[in-house]
C-alpha cells in the first residue's frame, strides 16, 4: 500500500512511520507540505497517487489558540479541509486524527463515536471544524479521536512530568480532569489496522480506562522509580488559559475487535522505552 503521510515530525508520524514499515510510506513535515495551502497539497497527492492519506498534522498548541484562533483554524480545520478536498477529488481515503476535547467533558461515562460533541475552547472548537470538513468533503474518511498522546520521542505530558520530578523537590497535579492517556505507539498500531478495512466512519482509539493527570503521574513515577512527591490539586488551582473538559475518557462502539491496551500497559511500555534508551527524559 502507497501511504501519504503527514506530521512526520510528531510524535504520532513518527510512531507510524516505525509501524508501517510493511509499505511504501512517504512522509512530509510542515517545511515539505504545508496543508493550509491547498495547490501544495494537491501537488502532493496527485504526484503519487497514494491508495491513502494519513493527517497526523495538527496545532496542537491547548493554550495558545485561545490567543490565537486564527492558526489553530488553519492547523486543524483548514488543513484537513484541504485534504479531505484533494483526496476527494482523487478518490482517495483520508484519515484524520482528532480529540477527545471535542467533548464538554458532561458526561458520567466514556464518550463513543455517537455522542454529540460540544467543545468548550477555540481549540476544540477547531478539532471538530476538522472533524466536519473531512465527513462532509470525502465520504472515503477514517476519523480517529484520540486522547493525551504521549510516548519516548516527542513533546507530551508524561516526558515533562518526568523531568520535573528531578527539578522540583514536589510535583503538583491536577486530579479534576479525568481522560484516558494513550501510548502513541499503541495508537499507531490500530491505525495501522484500521486503514486496511475500507470501514470508512468515526472511531475512538485511546487506551482502555481512564485516569487523572495525577494517576498517570503517580503511575509513570513508580515505573520509572521516581520517588518525587506528588501533590492532587484542582483545576482552579492551576489555572490554564483554555477551559479542558473534566472528564473526556474514549470509548469505541464501532469496531470492538480493534482495541487498545489499557492505560496502564501503556504506562509500562513507555519505562519500557526509555530505559531502553528509545527516547529522552
């Protein structure tokens, strides 16, 4: 299979680019593909007409697109506007990665593929603008929402969380917002699945479970036998500039048979990695 992928330099284009070694991936960062401009990518996908199109780019900047709305916009709803158009156009599959902060975060158990979303910041507001483009523009779509990436290679959560831990004598987390973290390389691994099946729709793909960003904390800690104590605060005592959902765990209805591991598995995979020298802390 022909792969076009895009956000090579992320810690998901990374991840699949070591996980679809089986085919003929060619994958472009932002400097070789910008997706906000529409003749590029269209350049792009009509110079090999790939049997796919994967969209691991995004502006992934939380805070900052309460700031700045404008480039979030362009990251996550132009950007797979313009994709969803070309692979249309060509025929093509696309699959898009999306978030679980589509979500107010109102609901008293996991989130499926059917719930309604309803985003509280200009982020999300601009995930699910993605989200919408791509369903309306190219029937052939696999939307995926997914949830607190983290893995060795990259910039995510659980790598600064870490790093605290050998600059502060206490780490302070929040225990109020609850989600479900996920391995990148496990997330890799269902897509990877998924875009064999030709079962176009909406799916969630996050580790199984839920946990707060003080139980991952606590549970990345003993992995790694960090002995750093942790503090349980509330959301309005670390306040952030864009309002996040206080519970966005991910549930799958639409294909069971591809599940991920649980969160705590992935907890594990990643000491895994970094003592294995995979990434830096």
């Amino acid at each position: 299979m022909k792969i076009l992928l895009t956000g090579a330099k992320g810690q998901l284009g990374q991840a699949l680019q070591r996980t679809l070694t089986a085919h003929a991936v060619t994958a472009y960062d932002h400097a070789q593909l910008d997706i906000t401009k529409l003749t590029n990518v269209r350049d792009a996908i009509y110079a090999m007409y790939p049997d796919v199109v994967i969209n691991a780019a995004a502006y992934n900047n939380v805070d900052g697109a309460e700031s700045d709305p404008l480039s979030s916009y362009r990251g996550n709803a132009l950007g797979p506007r313009n994709l969803a158009v070309a692979t249309a156009t060509a025929g093509i599959p696309l699959l898009h990665v999306s978030s679980d902060y589509v979500f107010d975060g109102a609901s008293t158990r996991p989130y499926h593929e059917f719930d309604r979303p309803h985003p509280l910041s200009a982020y999300a507001a601009s995930k699910l603008a993605g989200e919408d483009a791509v369903r309306e523009l190219n029937p052939k779509h696999y939307l995926v929402r997914t949830a607190w990436l983290y893995s060795a290679v990259g910039k995510n959560f659980a790598k600064t969380i870490c790093a605290l831990a050998q600059q502060q004598s206490e780490v302070r987390v929040v225990k109020d917002q609850i989600g479900s973290p996920t391995y990148v390389p496990h997330l890799a691994t269902a897509i990877a699945t998924l875009i064999s099946t030709q079962a176009f729709g909406t799916y969630h793909f996050a580790n199984q479970g839920a946990a707060s960003w003080y139980d991952l904390t606590c549970a990345l800690y003993r992995q790694r036998g960090i002995t750093t104590p942790v503090q349980a605060v509330t959301t309005p005592e670390f306040p952030r500039s864009a309002k996040r959902p206080a519970y966005s765990a991910l549930m799958t209805i639409q294909d069971p048979t591809i599940l991920l591991p649980t969160w705590e598995e992935g907890v594990v995979a990643f000491a895994k990695a970094i003592s294995e020298g995979k990434g830096t802390v």
